[in-house]
C-alpha cells in the first residue's frame, strides 16, 4: 500500500479530499499554537481590563447607596467578564469542528476510492483477492488521514476549553475580591463623608 500509487490511480473528488484534510490539519495546528502561545499574555490583559472596568465606574458610584453601587460593579464585571471570554474561545470552536468532521471527510474518501477500485477490477474481468486487496487497501489511507486530523483537533480541543475554564475560575475569583474592596473602599468614604457633615453642621450650630 504505497501512498503514491494510490495518489496516481486517485480522481479529481480524492485529491480534493486530501487537500481538504490537509488544510483542517493547518488551521488545527495554527489554531493551538496561537492559542499556547497567547495564553499567559490572555489571561493578565483579562485581569488588567477587569480591574479598570471597575476603576472607571468609582467616581459614579459615590452618590449612589450601598445596594445599588453593589448592583452597578457586578454588572460591569460581569459584561466584562464575558468579553474576556469570548476572546478566549477564538478559534476554539474551529477545533470542535475540525475534530467532528475530519473522520467522516476520511471515511467518505475511503468509500470514493474503493468504489472506484471495484468499478476498476471489474472492467479488468480479474476479481481475486490480488487484484481487490491492493486498491481497496490504498483506499484506507484516507480514513488513516482523517484520523491523524482528529485525534489531534480533538486534543488541542480539550485543551483548550480546560484552559477556558481555568481562566474563567480565575477571572471569577477575581471579580469577587475586585467588587469586595471597592465596596469596602465606596463605604469608608461615604462614613468619612458624612462624619465630616456631622462635625461642620455641630460647629455651626455652636457658634
């Protein structure tokens, strides 16, 4: 089973396939290596644009009351919070897809070539096993192809969407600790404030 007899007996429909499975392997590996590489970068320019979503909104939070300012700040990390994920999962859903379809793209050029193998061996009038074994066989490199795509789009997949979850956690986690020091930071300054309200309206009262 020699891939280049096979390539040479191929049609139009059989390389296309292989160019086909050839280019999902590409965007599969171009995919995964931007993604490995962009990860550490991701994940602090997510936490860096969660903290300013919330440093921009202090100012207007001061008039408001405890509840509302609560309801503000989530908001606002939460609306970023799904930015950064949806940055995130760029190009993982090309993984899924790859992974989904490129079995089937190597299993649909399997059953081309061998059809087109028995419609061969049988205008040749020789119908042993000699003469079925050796195209039906070739044909099975399709399905070999389709399998080296998936197996590392459904790796590269699982990969990714654990990191996904990871940063999401993170990104989580952050938000709470964000929101319970600017709540705590919103309520010493309304105190101060109203102490300092306090102590002018007792000093004009005694004078």
């Amino acid at each position: 089973m020699n891939f280049s007899v096979y390539w040479q007996h191929a049609d139009a429909v059989s390389k296309t396939l292989y160019f086909v499975l050839l280019a999902m392997s590409i965007a599969t590996w171009t995919v995964f290596i931007l993604r490995i590489l962009g990860t550490r970068q991701l994940k602090q320019v997510a936490q860096d644009h969660l903290a300013q979503a919330l440093s921009a909104l202090k100012a207007k939070l001061a008039p408001l009351g405890f509840d509302q300012r609560k309801a503000v700040a989530e908001q606002a990390l939460l609306r970023q919070i799904s930015v950064e994920k949806a940055s995130a999962e760029k190009g993982v859903s090309v993984l899924g897809t790859i992974a989904s379809l490129a079995p089937f793209v190597g299993l649909f050029g399997t059953v081309w070539g061998i059809f087109h193998a028995l419609v061969a061996v049988g205008k040749s009038g020789q119908a042993g096993l000699a003469q079925v074994a050796t195209p039906v066989g070739e044909a099975l490199i399709m399905t070999g192809l389709g399998l080296a795509v998936a197996i590392p789009a459904v790796l590269a997949y699982n990969i990714c969407v654990r990191f996904n979850r990871t940063l999401s956690n993170e990104l989580q986690d952050q938000a709470h600790g964000l929101l319970i020091d600017t709540m705590l930071q919103q309520e010493s300054s309304t105190k101060k404030v109203e102490a300092e309200a306090t102590n002018k309206s007792l000093v004009g009262g005694q004078a």
